[in-house]
C-alpha cells in the first residue's frame, strides 16, 4: 500500500500564495499566510500519523461498498475533521450548495473512472468518497489529504468557493487515485507528473459530465474559480500554458509549455506545479489530435500508463516512452494513436521512443538544479 507516503495536496500552488502574501492588501496577505500556515501544519500532523497509518491502514481508510459512496460533511468554519454529517448518498440535495457541488463533483468523479476505465472508486476497492466543506474561515483552497477532500469556500475577493469548479474537484481526487497506483514521488519531474495526472483526470472528468470533446473543451483548470476583479481565467491551462492569469496580486501564470522552459527551482518541491504544463501540453495535444471525445482514446493511454507503467521515480522522458509503449499495446504499433503520442510529446521537446524504463533525464533539467542544492 503506497497512500501512506503520500503528502497533502492543495489546488492552489504555493508560488500563487507567495505572490499573495507580498502583493495583496492586508487582509489578502494575511489570509495567504494563515493558509500557508495551516497547509504546513496539516502537513506536519500527517507525517506524523506515517507509521500508524502504515501499520493501521485498514482501520483509518474510510468503510468500503459495492458501488458509489459518497458522504458530505460540514467543518463549520473550523478545521476538525471530517465535520458534521450533512449529506449521504443517495439523498436529495440540500439548501447548502457548496454540499451539493462537493456530492455532485465526487460523484462526476467516480462515474469517470467507472464508466470509463472500469476502476471501481479511488482505490478500485469501492473506497468511499468523503469529502468536508466550509474548512476553516475564508480558506484559499482546497485538498487531498490522503483518505480525503477538503474545500475552503474562499475569500470572495481573490477565489471563490473551491466547490465551483468541477474540475478541481476531479483533479483533487485523482491524487488519491495516483497514490493507490504508481505513487509518484512529489517533488521534481515525478511530482510535476504527479499534478499532471490530475490536471489531466479533472479536466476529463469536467469533459466527460459535459459531453465535450476534445475540441470543444476550454482545458482550463480551475475555471471560475478566480473571483471577478482577478485578471485571468483559471488556475492552469493545458492548452496554452502560462496564460491562465496576469494578475497584480496573483502575480503572472508561469507554467511553461516546453522543455526549453522548464523551470529548474528548489521551491514548490522542485516546481512540481509549474513544470506540470509540459505534460499538461502534450496531452492537450494528443487528445485533440486524436479527436472526439478525449476520455476515449488519450485517456485510456494516461489511465493505463498511470495504472500499470509509472514508477514512483518516473520522470517526463519515462512518461513519454510508456505512454508510446501502452498507445502500441491498446491500438497497435504505428497505429494513428501511437503516431499523436509521439508527435504531441515531440511538439513540446521530448521524443518518444517506447523504450520505457527510467531514463536519464534531458540534459539541463536537473544538473543545475543538484548544483543549486549541493546534491551534484
């Protein structure tokens, strides 16, 4: 069992907090602050509950069923968790929309990976999804922390509440799903893999509730989640990343969308939000060169990679081979898929090859990041 290693995974990224915290007005710098606080403390607890958890993991995760279980809880603006019990599943929806948007997302998310790829829940054990909204007061985020979610309703000024974007949601949960499977190492290329994954699967599970194809999607992440006097669109874009927003308090979107690019710094666990749009890219090119609907085809080539392929120590360049390799093995060698594959990793700097295995990295993307933390 690998989700004990895992660490809490917030939506927002720390460099968004830090622009922030030096940026906004007070009252936004101390709220980037407090959830930076909070966010290292949750962080903490967790490492601190490794063994038990390690020893006692069937006890902690939640109650399995035979199908889609969801349960919905209110923290009531504190930060004890799970909360109050307010909605079961199967229940009517409640006055309470941040309860009904946390049900219906989680919800979204599961069909997804039932419908789809067969996978039964986050651990293709039945695991019930338990999410708990209202954390806290004003809390700028929302996250995975390893047996489940937890929404912030936001400050109003900066973000809404997380709830909003359904994509965030499948995004969140597909931590859990990561962390079941090839438990990616967070930091460095493994960790930028890590979000992708996410990325990838929230933005599936928002295209699969709204029956977009690959065309018509937006490839945002996080749409609506940025309140109204914020310039820009969303947290992410897989489409075109790092013009997602231009912000004078959130700073400028810096994700980049080739290897060219790619961020060499020792924060964010080694860039693992930033350097995400280089995969993110890829697949957003993949999907649409292949057409319809992109849960289909380049979805099941990510699912299978995640599911059977990654290693925890798997960087881009491994990816790329094994996403090559598992195109070859659904759709045939030199298939019309495998031929996107290739040209939408090429298309963003890396070549594919289907040799697989763990590769060196390309040059320049860790050599002066070891010299920079004396590691070389």
């Amino acid at each position: 069992m690998h989700h004990h290693r895992n660490p809490i995974h917030c939506i927002l990224p720390p460099h968004m907090l830090k622009q922030i915290a030096a940026n906004g007005s007070e009252t936004q710098k101390q709220m980037a602050v407090d959830t930076i606080n909070s966010t290292t403390q949750l962080r903490a607890d967790r490492l601190k509950m490794t063994e038990y958890r390690a020893a006692f993991a069937a006890q902690i995760i939640q109650s399995v069923s035979g199908g889609k279980e969801r349960i919905v809880y209110d923290a009531q603006n504190g930060s004890s968790l799970p909360g109050t019990v307010i909605r079961k599943e199967g229940e009517p929806p409640v006055a309470d929309v941040a309860v009904n948007e946390a049900y219906d997302g989680s919800g979204a998310t599961y069909d997804l990976y039932k419908n789809i790829y067969n996978r039964n829940s986050i651990d293709n054990n039945g695991l019930r999804l338990d999410s708990t909204v209202h954390y806290q007061r004003n809390y700028d985020n929302a996250f995975w922390d390893g047996k489940q979610m937890v929404y912030g309703d936001g400050d109003g000024d900066l973000f809404n509440r997380f709830t909003i974007a359904i994509d965030v949601m499948g995004h969140e949960l597909t931590h859990g799903v990561t962390q079941y499977e090839a438990s990616l190492n967070y930091s460095q290329q493994p960790g930028a893999l890590n979000e992708s994954m996410s990325d990838v699967f929230g933005s599936l599970v928002k295209q699969y509730s709204l029956n977009q194809t690959a065309t018509d999607a937006d490839w945002l992440i996080g749409a609506g989640l940025l309140a109204a006097g914020v310039n820009g669109v969303a947290l992410r874009s897989m489409k075109a990343p790092g013009t997602a927003y231009n912000d004078p308090v959130l700073g400028k979107d810096p994700q980049p969308a080739h290897m060219k690019d790619y961020v060499n710094t020792i924060s964010d666990n080694g860039g693992v939000h930033i350097n995400s749009g280089i995969p993110n890219h890829a697949f957003y090119l993949i999907a649409t060169q292949m057409g319809g609907n992109a849960w289909d085809k380049a979805g099941q080539i990510w699912y299978v990679t995640l599911r059977d392929k990654l290693k925890a120590t798997s960087n881009f360049q491994d990816c790329a081979n094994l996403t090559y390799q598992t195109a070859a093995d659904i759709f045939g060698a030199g298939s019309l898929e495998q031929q996107a594959v290739q040209k939408g990793w090429a298309d963003v700097g890396l070549d594919a090859t289907g040799s697989g295995g763990n590769t060196p990295p390309p040059p320049g993307c860790f050599g002066s990041l070891l010299k920079l933390i004396g590691a070389a």
